[in-house]
C-alpha cells in the first residue's frame, strides 16, 4: 500500500464530516448546495428561463434529493464535447410510514418500511435518530423543512439468544412487518403514540405537533463516521454506498477551474429503488439539463446529437472489495483490494454500462492522474447489482463507464473503506474534467 499522504487524509476527514452532515438525500443534497454557493456556484430554476454565461457555475435542484451542477466549458461545445459523472444520494434503510406510531401493550413502537436492499440485522442495537424533510403549516403556506434527530432516539433490539437458540446458526433475521417496528419509549396515559411521535419531530422542525402535515423520515444511524485499521488506514460511516462518489464527484468539481469543456455533476436520488421517477436517473432531469445548456449555445436537434456523440459519461458508485473472510463470494481473478486504487466494473448482461472502449478511456484518465486502477466481475452464479450507468446511457445514447471506489459491507449500516481508495477517485476525476 501507498503512503497515506496528509492530504487523502484530509479528503477522507471531509468525506465523512459530509456524509454525518448528509443522514437523507434531502440532507446530501442541502450539503452539496452548501459547498457550491461557497465556491461560487449560481443556482437555476427550472421553472425560469436560462441565462447561461460561458464559463458560468451552476446548479440546480429538483425535488430536493436530486441536484446537477456543471461549469461551462471555456471551447465550443461540439469542439470537445462534455464530460457527465453520475452518482445517488441515496441509501437503503428503514423509512418511517406516514402513519407510523403505535401502542403496543404499553411501548410505543414506529412503524418502518424497507427501503431498497439493507442487511437488516446490522440495524439492530443500534442508536438510531430520524432524519429527512417534513411538509409543515405555517401561516404563509405550506412549507418544507429538514430535520435531523441525531441523538438516540429509536431502538430495534434483538431477541434474546434463550428465545431464538438457532440465531447463529440460522443467521439474524425479521419478519419485515411484525418485527421491524422501532421502539420510541413507553406509553403515557392521556397522549396517543401519534403525539408522543409527533411532539420531538415538530421540534425539530420548529413547530407545534399540529402543524405536521406528512413527512419522509429515515432511521439513521447516530454514530459519528471513524477511521480505523493498524494505520488508520480504512474509514468506517453510513451511507458510503454512494455519498462517497457524491463527495469525490462534486469534490472533482469544485476542484476543477477554467475547465476546457464542459463539466457536469448529476447526483440522483432513488438510485436503491430502481430510478424510475422525476427526481431519479430514469426521469429527465439530467437529459433537460443538457437540452438546456445545448439551447443556450445554440445547438440544434442535429448538433445536439453528436454533442452526445463525443461526450463522456463516468458511473460512479462503490465496488465490492475482496474479503478475506469470504473468498468462495468472488471471482477468482477480480478479487479487488482496497486502497489499491478505483474500480472498473464489468458486467456482459449490461447491468454495468462499461464497454471494453470506455474501460480502456477510463484507465488512460487513471494512467494520466498518476492513480492505479482495479477491474471487476461478479460470480457468475450470483445476481450482480446495477447503477445508474446502463440507465442514464440508454437514455443519452452517451459511451459511458461504471467505476467505483472499493468498499466492504455494501448495504449495512456502518460500511467501510479505504482512505486512499477515496483520494484516488476524486484524482481520477479531477482528471476526466481536466481532459
């Protein structure tokens, strides 16, 4: 392994204050809004019409968990074409119900719907908070608020080894209705579980209880992000998988000054779920983005399509890191290691978008930022997971790439990663920008 110098040391301290800062995509994407205002960045509103200068910063939020930020190229368009990286704010986990609270036989419990694939068990004896965006009453109107309770607040406790004797034999599991509802505290007499829920929620927010409308909560975990290992070298939080390639994406960015083409971030929500909505890779958020900017520089239906043409579009989102306890789980000639360097990753029934042309692009972008690179391939006789790669580039007709930074416990609630792993990535962007 590299040294680990004091400046991946410093990229990866800022990796994980953004992601305790970030618990939901409504809070991923205020944290990138954050960053971009301080760096300069001018945000859009789709509903206004555009006035795009050439080298302007921009960005511009939809629905509030999906953001796309872009640095106007300083040649024509069609001269170099774009360079597009993608990512997802969001995480599996747990999502409160809209209706969640309830008495049961004197402890108030809430209830909680899957939210894509987690590995449930690594929720239990957890603290656990709440976090995401409310929808309140005010007297001006309807309004939307963040809150984020990050102190412990909800609990799911396993069942005692005396009541469940084969638990580590049969491994932890649970009915995902009847024994997933997390425990809030105990019932009093004179207030419903509705009002022993609703009253430190409206407090976070600001509020009286009633002013509640509807909300889109999410249990998150309490506990800080750390880094470990001999050497301190492996960084350990929530939602690695993905805000750390939202944090190289946009840490890329906001490196990125005077870029000779364009430069465009696009972070989605509802990655977890499949994308398929307005504020997902499967919407046409990012395609409007781009007819946009192609409008403003006055490109027609033609010119349009072969500004696709000769553009690029990098994937980003984490790879599965070889496990040494688990060696059967891998592919025995991809076993990817951690702090070795960003991963390509391969898949033949597209549930990647790489192709053997854009692995090579993205390895000479590597071999140019002085980073090394890793390939990988799942078992062939287990279902692989996809991204928004194939997704967003069937919709582009753009070549495209998936990469990602290696990571173990994809999907659990504390998962982890090299620190060199994230420095490379956030070099080899820098690069693909700089191109």
């Amino acid at each position: 392994m590299r040294e680990i110098t004091a400046d991946a040391r410093e990229q990866a301290c800022d990796l994980l204050t953004f992601i305790d800062a970030s618990p939901s995509p409504w809070h991923a994407v205020a944290s990138c809004k954050q960053r971009l205002l301080a760096a300069g960045f001018q945000r859009l509103e789709e509903v206004d019409r555009w006035q795009l200068e050439p080298g302007g910063r921009y960005f511009v939020v939809r629905g509030g968990s999906s953001i796309v930020a872009f640095t106007l190229g300083e040649t024509p368009l069609l001269d170099t074409g774009l360079t597009l990286v993608g990512a997802h704010t969001d995480s599996p986990g747990l999502r409160v119900k809209p209706r969640p609270a309830e008495d049961s036989a004197g402890v108030v419990r809430l209830g909680v719907e899957v939210y894509g694939g987690p590995i449930l068990a690594t929720f239990s004896d957890r603290d656990l908070g709440l976090a995401g965006r409310v929808m309140v009453r005010t007297g001006s109107g309807i309004e939307s608020r963040l809150v984020h309770l990050d102190e412990p607040l909800l609990r799911l406790p396993n069942l005692a080894i005396h009541m469940n004797r084969e638990v580590n034999e049969a491994g932890l599991k649970f009915n995902k209705q009847t024994e997933l509802p997390l425990l809030l505290g105990i019932g009093e007499a004179g207030r419903s579980a509705d009002e022993r829920f609703r009253q430190p929620v409206a407090a976070a927010a600001g509020v009286a209880p009633e002013a509640l409308m509807t909300w889109e909560l999410v249990a998150c975990d309490t506990q800080k992000g750390a880094f470990w290992g001999v050497d301190r070298e492996f960084v350990a939080n929530g939602q690695l998988d993905n805000l750390a390639s939202c944090h190289a994406a946009l840490s890329a960015l906001l490196a990125t000054q005077r870029p000779t083409q364009t430069c465009i971030v696009a972070l989605f929500d509802h990655e977890e779920v499949g994308s398929e909505s307005a504020v997902g890779a499967g919407g046409s958020l990012v395609g409007d983005l781009l007819q946009r900017i192609a409008l403003q520089a006055g490109l027609d239906v033609e010119d349009q399509r072969r500004l696709l043409a000769r553009s690029f579009f990098i994937s980003a989102d984490m790879a599965h890191a070889w496990h040494p306890n688990f060696p059967a789980a891998y592919e025995p000639c991809h076993r990817v290691q951690v702090n070795a360097g960003p991963v390509i990753k391969s898949n033949a029934n597209q549930r990647y978008s790489t192709g053997a042309d854009t692995a090579a692009l993205f390895m000479a972008i590597c071999e140019q930022a002085g980073v090394p690179c890793q390939q990988y391939a799942h078992r062939t006789d287990l279902g692989c997971g996809s991204t928004i790669g194939p997704i967003v580039a069937a919709r582009l007709g753009i070549p495209a790439v998936d990469v990602g930074s290696p990571m173990w416990a994809m999907h659990s609630a504390r998962e982890s990663a090299g620190v060199l792993d994230h420095h490379y990535m956030i070099r080899a962007l820098s690069a693909a920008f700089s191109a």
